[in-house]
C-alpha cells in the first residue's frame, strides 16, 4: 500500500507537472465539478445588494474564509469606509505578479418579478426550462441545466469557477509559475465608487505585472472569450418642469405645457430614424481602421439571426456590424417618468417629466465631453439649465426649464490584441477548450480603468457565462457548461507560464 501512494505521489509531481495538458484539465475538472456546484449554490444564497454594508460584510466573511482555506493570505482594505478584500499566494517574490479581480455584488432584485421563490434560493432548470432537482447531480451533470439566482453569472459564477481552479491546484499540489494577487469589489454594480482611491491608497500591495478580470459575459455565439476592453459608463437625470404642482387636464389642457411632450420632444431630437446619435460632435475622434474591420469580421456573427433573437426587425446604423457598433459610444434612455401609469393613472398634467439616461464611452470619448455636448444640445434647443427646482421669479421668465444631474462611472479601457497578455492568455486558452476567440471591447462597462492607469498594467477579460444569461434582470442564469469550461479556462490560465 506504501508502495502505491509513493508511485502515486510521484505521478501528482511529475505526470501532471506544472502545465496540465488539455486532457489533465478535463479530468480535473470533471472530478471536481460536483462539489463546486454545492460551494456555489452555498455562496449564491447569500444575499449581496452593495448598498447594504451587512450584505457586503457577509460576503466579504465568506470569501475571506474560502481564500484562507486555500491558503492565501488575506487583508481588508478600506476606501472612503467601503471594504474590499485583497488576497495573495506568493509563490515566490522573484517571479511576476498577476491580479485578478473579482466581482462580489449584484444588482438589486424585485422578487416578485423571479419565476421561484427567491433569488437566492438556487433553482436548477433543465434546457426546457423546468425545475431540476439538486439531487440529480449526484449521478450525472447535465452540461445544459442553468443554475437560476441573482450573481449567478454577474459575477459570482466566474468568481468561484477561479476558487474551484484554486481547489483543484491545491489538491494535486501544483503552484503557479507566478504570485496571484486577488481584489474583491462588493460594489462594483455601483459603479465602484471608490475603487479609484483605493488603487492609488494601495498602489504597492496591488502592484502586478498583468491584470486578468473575471467579469463580464461571453460574445453572442457563447464561445469562450477573451475581451480586451470595455466602454466605459456616465449617467444623467433630465428633469424639465412644468406648473408648479399636476393639474386636471380637462381645466387645463389647451393652456399649461405639458412637460412630458417637452422632454419627449428633446429626446427624440438626439437621434435620428437609423438610430444614430446627431449631436454635434458625438462621435468625433472614433475611427475604425481597415484592420479593425478585418478582426471584426473574424468573429463568428450572423445579424439576422441576433436580430431574430433579440426581437427586431432591424439593427440601428451605427455600425456594420454588432462588433462595430459597440466600438462607438452610445446614448440611451434607461427610464422615464411623469405622473402615473396603469392602474394608477389619471387626467392629469404632469408638473415635470424625467427621463434617466446613460451613455456607454469609449476612450476616444470622455465622459465630461459627452456630457458638455448634452448640455450645450439642450441650451441650443430653448431650455434654461437651473440647478433645482424653478423659483417663482424663474417661472415667469423662462418658458423651458430644466436640471441636468450628471455621473461619471466606470472608464473606458482599451488593450492591444497583440500584447503579451493576449497571447499569454491565448496560449492557455488552447490547453482549456476546442475554440476560442479574441474581442477588442464589449458594450458594457467595468471599473479597470483605476488599475490600468495607476498600476500601468495591461487588463484583460476572461469572458464564461452565457450571453442568454439575463444579467440585471430577472430569472439571472448560469448555464452549468459555461461554468464547467470556466474552470477549464481558469486552470489553464494559473499553470500558463509567464
């Protein structure tokens, strides 16, 4: 029996080695999915709202005792009062650092509007849709069941696909060929408010040759990803007043301006019929070159049927392309308001009309640039910016008034394609999985843009869950393949030398 354990022993040191081929990884993987899934439904349970510090604090316990199981050590550092958890496995301070950034939150959820209980009550659901239960996984694993809960893929799934890389490297007694640095953000659906002075605060603790994030999902055709930016994000409130209180619209419809048909009437203006944005000087400074077209059209897209699956007819004119268009910033309405609706509506005339915007950045185009040109559209078209609620002498001097409260989120970020990271990443991603592909930046926003600039690293993203995962909405999902090929990618990853 000694005999076995040390001809076993032997095989753990040498046969596996520091670089698992693409077999070694299948196999771990696969013996080790079962009980990831039971850590995983375990961690999902734990409501993670980031404007709630009890729910950050749990989720920072939990994670705190994960990472000291593994056999990290682990610091909470603090920013403006905000916690975040840093936690690192020193191989040996000769070799390089990476960084790798999780995300913790998830968005607020309307249980209500869930097809189960409870967000985070777990449900398994097969490819039909219909509830599985946890104990089928006993005997087989359906690649194709999703797991139902808010941060399932945004973003605690990627998350623990990391941890259970981690497990699985610990079990068979291999160590990276470099340093692992790890960041927890617990606000990050926030917009990270404060991530920017922590990075600085904390410039040498984080300091890393190369910065892996493990957010954000795959590309449409749900093949495994690596993406080397992201847009970056700004908000505004636009709020035009009317009278100073609602009033019945049969005593004064004909005679007090509506506001809402104001709004309505400035926000139609900022795009044309095809979707683009005509404010003068939107898109300035982004040009598409002929080798960003070539790379577009490398990546497996087919419109029509991303317009049959979103449920369009057709796509805006921004761009040639899906890829294209998410190269250029946008402009949206992400609500709107003015009185009452359904139920509770009434004859009345609103006394002010809001409308919440957002506008997705590229680095060619700053947040506060966007914004001036917002505002210098709405002067341009008869309305008086005021700071708060119109005073009774502004009332009877301005015929349009408004407030324009603006936000500066996350920036944008953009990496070479042909750096070092990306072929380093690259490299592994043919030890983990059949195909792959490469995509200059995604449509949504990550807060990477503190790191990259304070620490002078490049960032890229490992992209795992399904694009149909309804992120930020209700009835989140995770299809179990994707977490599976995530482990897959996350092992290659932590044994691709440097």
């Amino acid at each position: 029996m000694k005999i076995f354990l040390v001809i076993l022993l032997c095989f753990n040191l040498s046969a596996w080695g520091q670089k698992l081929s693409k077999k070694e990884i299948q196999d771990v993987t696969k013996s080790d999915l079962k009980n990831s899934l039971e850590t995983f439904r375990e961690f999902l349970k734990l409501p993670n709202d980031g404007n709630y510090p009890t729910q950050i604090r749990t989720n920072l316990t939990w994670c705190e005792a994960t990472f000291k199981d593994l056999g990290f050590k682990t610091q909470e550092i603090v920013s403006d009062g905000i916690p975040h958890l840093y936690a690192e496995y020193i191989v040996n301070p000769s070799l390089k650092n990476v960084l790798f950034y999780l995300q913790i939150d998830g968005q607020p959820v309307d249980s209500t509007a869930w097809n189960q209980k409870s967000p985070f009550e777990p449900v398994l659901k097969n490819k039909e849709g219909k509830e599985v239960s946890w104990l089928t996984l006993a005997q087989s694993i359906d690649l194709d069941y999703k797991i139902f809960a808010r941060s399932a893929s945004d973003s605690k799934g990627p998350a623990m696909c990391f941890i259970t890389a981690l497990k699985s490297l610990k079990k068979l007694n291999i160590k990276p060929e470099y340093n692992i640095k790890v960041i927890m953000d617990f606000q990050e659906e926030l917009s990270s408010p404060t991530i920017a002075s922590l990075v600085k605060k904390h410039r040498t603790l984080l300091d890393a040759d190369r910065l892996v994030i493990m957010d954000g999902t795959r590309h449409i055709s749900n093949i495994p990803t690596i993406m080397f930016g992201a847009r970056g994000i700004a908000t505004a409130t636009l709020t035009v007043f009317g009278a100073k209180e609602n009033l019945h619209s049969g005593q004064y419809g004909n005679y007090a301006p509506n506001p809402a048909f104001k709004l309505a009437k400035l926000l139609a203006g900022m795009k044309d019929d095809d979707g683009r944005v005509i404010i003068p000087g939107f898109y300035d400074g982004v040009e598409i070159t002929a080798a960003d077209k070539k790379s577009f059209a490398e990546i497996p897209e087919n419109m029509a049927d991303l317009n049959a699956e979103i449920g369009i007819a057709e796509a805006e004119k921004v761009g040639e392309s899906y890829q294209e268009a998410m190269q250029f910033p946008s402009l949206n309405i992400r609500g709107m308001r003015a009185a009452w609706v359904g139920k509770e509506v009434r004859t009345t005339i609103p006394n002010m009309a809001i409308a919440e915007l957002d506008l997705r950045l590229v680095p060619e185009t700053p947040g506060p640039r966007q914004m001036d040109l917002i505002r210098k559209y709405l002067v341009n078209n008869g309305v008086t910016l005021i700071d708060s609620f119109p005073t009774d002498e502004q009332r009877a001097k301005y015929k349009t008034m408004a407030t324009f409260k603006q936000k500066e989120g996350s920036l944008p970020f953009r990496t070479p394609m042909d750096s070092e990271i990306g072929s380093w990443l690259g490299s592994a991603m043919l030890r983990a999985v059949d195909q792959h592909i490469k995509v200059r930046a995604t449509g949504g926003s990550q807060p990477m843009a503190s790191f990259i600039e304070t620490l002078n690293v490049p960032a890229v993203s490992l992209r795992i869950p399904n694009p149909d995962n309804n992120i930020h909405g209700p009835n989140e999902n995770i299809r179990i393949g994707n977490y599976e090929e995530g482990i897959r990618m996350v092992l290659a990853v932590l044994t691709q030398k440097l």
